[in-house]
C-alpha cells in the first residue's frame, strides 16, 4: 500500500489528547492517529454514531425510562462519547489517564457508581450494554458515570446527555 504525507491543523487540546494516547498506547503520536482514524472509519462504516458526529445542543433531561430499555448499539456510542470525554477533560486538566483516574473515587462514591467499572470504561477495557445502562440508572435515577464525570470536569457535557437520550430505544 502507497503512503502520501497529509498535513492537518488540529487544536491543541486534540493534540494533547493525541499524545495522552499514544503515551498509555506505547505508540507514536502518527501511529495512534492512524489507529484511531483507522477505528473511526471502520465504526462510520458499520454505522456506529461517533461523538464528533453529535451537535453540542442543549442539556436533555430524562426523567425515566417509561418501560423502554437502552439499545446495546446506543450503549456503545454512550460508551465511546463517556471515554472521549474524560480524555478530553483530563487533557485540559493537564493530567495523564492514571493521575485523572484517581481524581475519581470520592465522586463516583457519592453517585453510587461501581468505580472499577467506570474505570474499566474510560480506559476503553469494557463497552457497555443496554442492560447494564439501565441496571446502573435504575439504582438512582440517574447515570452514576454521567455524574461522576459532570461533576469531576465541571462541565454539565451536554453532548454525553444527548448520546444517552439517544441510546433509549423507541
């Protein structure tokens, strides 16, 4: 296969969020570029949503789920736009992956979130179900991760509580 240069301007923030990733990776910043593109462009195809696809809109409440369930496709776009999120905030923060992790516990303990799987999801080792989406929501009322990391970023991230909406089937 041919290689051609590509030149890109990207913010700084989506750099340093490039370089937090291919330090926990082991990789160059180039090689986790082209993985992750190389993902992005596998899960368009297979018509995953991705979380630049998603418009930054106003904050949607949901007050319950009425009988509906969560769709295990919308639980992995839930799963994917929570992970980018908290890299994304961590990047701003100026903190690796682990030092960001560890700023999670008391918090997550407050919304009674099963911190290891949290953890496990930020870290991209486990991918959400709806079952578990709906397992987590029904203990409080609300996403214990979602809190967890509104709280954590200082942001209300409008944009995760538009994917979660989304993955409550219709």
């Amino acid at each position: 296969m041919s290689k051609t240069q590509l030149k890109l301007n990207i913010s700084s923030e989506l750099l340093a969020l490039l370089q937090v990733n291919a330090s926990r990776s082991g990789q160059t910043v180039e090689e986790s570029a082209k993985q992750i593109l190389m993902n992005a462009l596998v899960e368009i195809d297979e018509g995953v949503p991705r979380e630049d696809q998603i418009s930054f809109g106003g904050n949607e409440a949901m007050t319950g789920l009425g009988g509906k369930r969560f769709t295990d496709q919308g639980a992995r776009a839930y799963t994917n736009a929570a992970r980018y999120e908290f890299q994304k905030h961590a990047a701003i923060k100026g903190l690796d992956i682990e030092h960001a992790l560890e700023e999670l516990p008391d918090i997550a303990m407050k919304y009674q979130g099963d911190l290891e799987l949290i953890r496990h999801i930020l870290v991209g080792k486990h991918v959400l179900t709806g079952n578990e989406m709906v397992m987590a929501i029904k203990q409080t009322g609300n996403c214990p991760m979602m809190k967890t990391l509104q709280e954590w970023s200082g942001d209300p991230l409008p944009a995760l509580s538009k994917v979660l909406v989304e993955a409550i089937e219709v």
